[in-house]
C-alpha cells in the first residue's frame, strides 16, 4: 500500500516541467529527486551553491564536500556547477529559479506561509526559505492536511511566524491538492477513498471545490 508521503511525493513530481531549474526544500521535498521520470531534464538548484545536483546513487561513495541546504550528500549531473551562496542567492533573487517545494508547519487560505518557527521549540532559522517564497515564480508546499495530534495544519490563518505572505501557489497534502485563488483555497484534485465531507471536516480553511469537475490522485 502506498505511504501518505509516497502519495505526495508521486503527485508533485507531476508539477515538474522538462527544462525548468526547480529548488526542492529541506525535508521531504528532498526526496522529490527520485520520483521524478528518468527522461525529465531538469536541472536542481541547492541555496548552498549548487545547480544540476541529483541524489547519490546505491554504492556511490559520499563526498564530504558535495551536500544539499539540508546537509544530506549529494553528487551531480553532467553540465552541473558549483558556487558561492552569494552566486546562488542572486539567482533566487533575480527570479532564475522556476519553482520551489517547501514544507510547512501551517499554511492557509490566502496563501501564507509558516514554515520556520514554532514558540518555544528550537529552530535553526528562517534560513533561505524567505528569499526563495519571495522572489521564486512558484511556490509549491508539501505538508501533512493535520499534525501529529490531528489538529489541521491547513487554515483560514496562519497563527504561527510567516515565513512570507501570500507566496504559495499550490498545496500537495496526502488529502488534497488545493491551488491558492483570489477567491480562496481551490481543491482541484482530492485523494483516493476519501470523502469531500472528510476533507473538509479536516480542514480549517474554507474550501472551494466543484466536485463536477474534481481530479483524484
């Protein structure tokens, strides 16, 4: 049977474009490299100065100086550089990067994101996740619909410290995938076996959803 995070993960390789450069997030996002088609040309982009990075292989030796922003070893692509994180943050600056997946601790309905920081619980920092939902073109999140107590991580407003406002584009949990609109939070594809009435009991936020025209995944 497949995982909740094997759901998410398998749905946001679908977002990947062939030729884009796309950033993937400390945590899960990570592990988008190996859900991603083998014949998608992509070129991945670590904030710590890498572009063209890919995942070490079975058998492949780990070099101490090839990591990704969250510390896990990497190797790279053909084609592949390596640089400065003030060469690296320029392109996120400059809006080089296409797309980025973050994870969240909370998100909601106008697009907010919390991704960093939980009172009284330690924090290595905000870190490049404010740089990248700034100035990326789009922001994808992949979170759990609730936390470990079943409370809903998606909301009508973030209570925790925004990492940036009104910066998501798409939502990816193991329950829904919901696009940000003017209107509200857009549910546009549900998952397998469950209900609209279960997704929504779930959720904080106000959903959006045309069952007429609902994709599941």
């Amino acid at each position: 049977m497949i995982s909740d995070q094997q759901r998410m993960l398998t749905r946001a390789a679908r977002e990947v474009i062939d030729g884009q450069i796309v950033n993937l997030g400390i945590g899960l996002p990570t592990r988008l490299f190996h859900y991603l088609p083998d014949d998608i040309n992509v070129l991945m982009h670590s904030e710590n100065g890498v572009l063209g990075c890919r995942p070490r292989q079975e058998g492949e030796a780990p070099d101490i100086d090839m990591i990704d922003s969250g510390g896990a070893y990497i190797t790279t692509r053909p084609g592949a550089s390596v640089f400065d994180s003030a060469t690296s943050f320029a392109m996120i600056r400059r809006s080089r990067v296409d797309v980025t997946f973050m994870g969240a601790f909370e998100v909601d309905q106008e697009g907010n994101l919390a991704n960093w920081k939980i009172p009284g619980k330690f924090s290595p920092g905000i870190g490049g996740a404010m740089e990248l939902a700034q100035k990326v073109a789009r922001l994808v999140v992949l979170c759990s619909h609730n936390d470990k107590h079943g409370n809903p991580k998606v909301l009508t407003r973030c209570q925790l410290p925004l990492t940036a406002s009104r910066c998501i584009s798409r939502i990816i949990t193991e329950k829904a995938v919901m696009d940000v609109t003017p209107e509200g939070l857009e549910v546009v594809e549900i998952a397998e076996g469950l209900s609209v009435e279960a997704l929504r009991e779930a959720t904080d936020a106000t959903l959006l959803i045309d069952e007429s025209r609902l994709g599941r995944f």
